[in-house]
C-alpha cells in the first residue's frame, strides 16, 4: 500500500499527478496521469496528449488517501526498479 511515507519506493505508473511547482514556469499547473516513465522522464497523459516531462527541477504532488503528497524531482531520478531495491 502506497503511503506519504514510502512513496519513493512503488511504482508511480498509474498514478494520477500535478506539477506544483518547477523551474519552467510552464509546466506548473500540469497534470495528467503517468503512463510510463524512465529514469529521468515521466510520459503524462493530459487532456492534450501525451507529454514527455523531465522528473527533476519540477515538485510532483500526488494524492495518497485523499492527501496531496508533494515530491522533489530530483529524489525520484530513478528507474523504478532502483526506488524499490529490486535488481533488474
């Protein structure tokens, strides 16, 4: 179960989430769900289409149980495999 404490440990796939605040003053405000990502990218579905968004320079906030969850770029620059511990 996915929890504000471990967060950086799951897999974020799936996960609907916003960008509340970033060194690219156009990116705020975007949201969407994450349909893949890489160890630097998230590919969002938006309601315009997909968009390939850097993970770092940008706060990702996410709702777990009805709680936003606000997580730094920078400490997600993983592929998800490496956030769980699990070799690939």
């Amino acid at each position: 179960m996915i929890t504000s404490q471990n967060i950086f440990y799951h897999e974020l796939i799936g996960l609907d989430t916003s960008i509340v605040q970033s060194s690219n003053n156009q990116l705020v405000g975007l949201s969407g769900k994450i349909l893949d990502e890489t160890k630097s990218m998230f590919f969002i579905q938006t309601v315009t289409g997909v968009k390939m968004i850097p993970k770092n320079y940008s706060t990702w906030q996410f709702h777990i149980d009805g709680m936003p969850v606000s997580v730094n770029g920078n400490t997600i620059m993983k592929r998800s495999y490496e956030r769980m511990g699990v070799k690939a």
